[in-house]
C-alpha cells in the first residue's frame, strides 16, 4: 500500500484501531468485496453441514470460520457487511428457528454481525505462540460477540424450557455454550491452517493485520 493520501483501492486493512475497522467501502476494492461474497456463499455451505443440532435452534458447524476470515482479513466493517449478509441470507435456508420477529434479528443478523468484532483483534502473521494465540483471541471475541445475542433471544423468548430447578439467564448461557464452544475450537484450528496458506501464498499481505 503506498502513502496513506494516494493508497489503492487494495480493500486491505491497514495497522491501528482506525485501519481495523475498514469503515471506508470505496476503499475496499474488487478483492474484498469478492471475498465477502465468497464468504457468505461458503457459510451458508458449512451451516447445513452440522456436526449435531439442539433442540431449539443452535448447531456446531463451521459457519464462523469464512466469516471470521474476512473480519481479520479485512476489518470489522468488511465482516460487518459479510455477518449481516449471511445472516439474513440463513433466514431463509434450512433449520432456521424462528418465533419472532425480535428473536430472529437476535438469532441471526445481529448475532452474525457481532462476529465481525474479530476484526478488532491485531492478528499477525499466524506462526508461533504468539500468532496462535492472536488468532485464538479473535475467534474467542467473535464467539462471544455471538454468544451476547444468541443469550438475550434465549433469556426472552425460550426461558419457558429452563427446568424448574434452573435459573433462564443460567440455562440460555449454557444452552449456548454448548454448541458455540465447540464451534470457536473447530473455527480457531482451521482458521490457523488457512491464514498460513494464505499468507504464503500472499507474503506482503500478512503484515496487514499487525
């Protein structure tokens, strides 16, 4: 990228909490904007492919991993646009859960949109301890940005399946926990493969996350 008053249209994510965020579509570029569209298509793939499914709405899937990848690719913004796509866009597919209007904004856009918080997380070049635990923090962020709206649908509108003996705000956390912790640990150890590559195959790109 050259100077920071005539920088391309590279659609990249320049270093700083400013850069992170990408706020500025016409900046993004014809590869971003590819990999955004790409990235929704892929997530609505990998969200029929479930490794199993609770009983009211909720699966393990690998959904987050595209999604997360343009978040640090790209910054918050960029994953913004890709989670409220792809949330809209689940609204209509197989296995959405809906009971109301508030629920399903909370379920799904809004859900997905908060993963694009990964893109706040200053990710490196994926090698070493450090790396690994960059990327860790970025998927974990992400997974709880999602785990706050997917909590509030469950504390509103499925408290009635609590059991007697449980408290709704404890049965809608873990409810959610038990199929989004396993997702952010699928999601984080294949992200790490996937960044290598990337960044092998794109070397002066991989210091744009730093």
């Amino acid at each position: 990228m050259s100077s920071p008053t005539h920088a391309p249209l590279t659609g990249r994510s320049p270093a700083g909490p400013r850069g992170r965020l990408n706020a500025d579509p016409t900046r993004w570029g014809v590869a971003a904007v590819a990999e955004i569209a790409v990235a929704v298509a892929l997530a609505a793939v990998l969200g029929q492919v479930r490794l199993f499914v609770m009983p009211q709405g909720g699966s393990v899937s690998l959904e987050l991993l595209p999604l997360v990848f343009v978040a640090v690719r790209r910054g918050v913004v960029p994953g913004l646009t890709a989670g409220l796509l792809y949330g809209v866009l689940q609204l209509g597919l197989p296995g959405a859960y809906v009971l109301h209007p508030a629920q399903a904004l909370l379920d799904y856009p809004l859900a997905f949109m908060a993963v694009s918080l990964a893109g706040l997380v200053r990710v490196g070049a994926v090698a070493g301890r450090r790396g690994a635990l960059q990327l860790l923090a970025a998927v974990a962020v992400a997974g709880a940005g999602r785990l706050l709206f997917h909590f509030l649908s469950g504390l509103v509108f499925f408290a009635e399946y609590a059991p007697h003996w449980e408290a709704p705000w404890l049965y809608a956390l873990t409810y959610n926990l038990l199929y989004l912790v396993p997702e952010v640990i699928l999601s984080a150890l294949l992200l790490w493969p996937l960044l290598r590559a990337y960044d092998a195959a794109y070397p002066a790109r991989a210091g744009d996350r730093r």
